[in-house]
C-alpha cells in the first residue's frame, strides 16, 4: 500500500466534491489512478472494481466491498496488514472509535477522506428521504 501526500489526499477530496475530470487527470499523472479508481468503484462502476483488482489493489477492493457492508472485506484488510484501510471503512460510517485510531497513528488524510465520503453519503440519504415526499409548493397558489 502507497503512502500518500496530504496534497493527493486534498485532490481526492475535491474529486469527491466535484467529480471533475482535472482531479481524475491530476490523480494520474501523479502515479494515483487507484484512489480515482476506488472512488468509482465505490459509486458502483464495476469496471473501476475490475481495474483494482486487475492492477494489484485488492487492499482498495476490499475498501470498497467494505464499504458495501461486507464484513469479510475488513477481516481481509486487517489480516493483510491494513488495520488503517479497516479503520477508514468504519470511519466512513461515522464510528469515532475508527477517527480516534487513524488520527492516533497519523492517518490524517485518511480521516479527512473519510468526512467527505461520510459527508456526502449522510446529503444522499437525506436528498432520497426527502424525495420520496412530493407535496409541492405549499405557499404558492
């Protein structure tokens, strides 16, 4: 597993903020394409999934298989030495017990990442609960 710069960390988030092509451009050309990749494959894009595990990060597959509740995937990640990967997941969830550990051991851009997933996760959920109201303007007539 790469150790990544607080500035890839910073353009992952604006990837995830605006999903715009620079940040996937710049990622790549910053030997990262992975982290692009993860992000996608996290929104469902099976062939980003693929990529991963193609290019030899099963680590980041099993983030993103984490992420999809399945409990196995962080067993891996724990018995493959990435107890920070397994921390992520969790913080992903908003667990301050998985914060406290990736803070601890200087995991900080993890964290950060992990706010912003965490972040637009809970707008999603709140935008779809909304959205299955419909009542309209109800001070126009």
């Amino acid at each position: 597993m790469k150790n990544y710069s607080t500035e890839i960390f910073e353009h992952l988030i604006l990837l995830i903020r605006a999903d715009s092509d620079n940040e996937r451009v710049w990622l790549k050309e910053n030997n990262c394409e992975e982290l692009a990749h993860l992000l996608d494959a996290i929104d469902n894009v099976e062939n980003s999934f693929q990529w991963l595990l193609k290019n030899n990060y099963p680590e980041l597959a099993a983030v993103v298989d984490g992420l999809a509740e399945n409990s196995k995937a962080k067993l891996f990640l724990l018995r493959n030495g990435h107890p920070e990967l397994a921390a992520f997941v969790e913080a992903c969830f908003g667990s301050k017990t998985a914060v406290a550990f990736l803070i601890k051991n200087n995991y900080k851009g993890w964290v950060m990442v992990a706010k912003e997933i965490f972040d637009r996760d809970q707008l999603k959920e709140k935008k779809s609960f909304w959205g299955l109201f419909s009542l309209g303007n109800p001070f126009g007539r």
